[in-house]
C-alpha cells in the first residue's frame, strides 16, 4: 500500500484530500502543520498546502526541507497565484496544484508524481 502525508491546516481541505487518497488506495497520514509530523510510517508521497511565506526562494527552502526529511516527491496545492506562476522546476517540488481543484486532478497528479519518483530510484540488487 501506498502511503500519502496530507499537511493541510484547513480541516476541511485536509479531509477531502485524504478522502480522495484513501479512495484511491492510499493509506494517509494527516497534519495540520508541517511540525511537528505526527509518526508516519515510510511515505511515498507528501501532499501539502503551501505552509510558508508566498516567495520562491523561501517556498523552496521548505519543499526541500521536508524532501531532505521524508525523500519523497512533494505535490503542493495551493490558492496562491505567484507560486503556481513559479512553476514546480523553481520549487523543486513534483507537481503544484491550483486551488480550486478537482479530485480526479489531484488523484491523478500525485499518482504521477509518485510513478515518476519510483521510476528515477536506482535498482538495488542484492547478490
């Protein structure tokens, strides 16, 4: 099973979110503030709304911090215009997701994201 971080500090957001996910067969994990994170089991996805100041720089110092942490692709949903503007590249996150946004859109995009990521692992073989 798939197992998907939900940082959300809106309940609601955040239990859609999760909602979606578990439909699609992910196990969740949810915070409402990206510290302190709740004990996860390993992650394959974090999915979280943007929780910093609105500039690039300090938008991907956090993504990278939490990628650093977790070493799991990162899909950001947010409303704010100037980091949807920014591109996922410049944030060195996996995808970005405008608010509003569709379920099927976002099951879609973290499904992605996640392939894409598993896809890049080096194949470990054990001789």
């Amino acid at each position: 099973m798939r197992v998907a971080l939900v940082i959300e500090d809106d309940y609601a957001t955040r239990r859609v979110i999760a909602q979606a996910l578990l439909a699609e067969g992910y196990g969740v994990c949810e915070s409402h503030a990206p510290d302190p994170i709740p004990f996860t089991p390993s992650l394959d996805v974090i999915v979280t709304d943007v929780v910093t100041r609105p500039e690039v720089a300090a938008v991907r110092a956090w993504a990278r911090s939490l990628q650093d942490r977790f070493g799991v692709p990162l899909v950001l949903v947010t409303g704010r215009s100037e980091i949807v503007a920014a591109g996922a590249a410049a944030l060195g996150v996996a995808d970005i997701v405008a608010k509003p946004f569709s379920l099927g859109e976002l099951a879609a995009r973290v499904a992605r994201a996640v392939a894409t990521f598993q896809a890049d692992l080096p194949l470990v073989r054990w001789n």
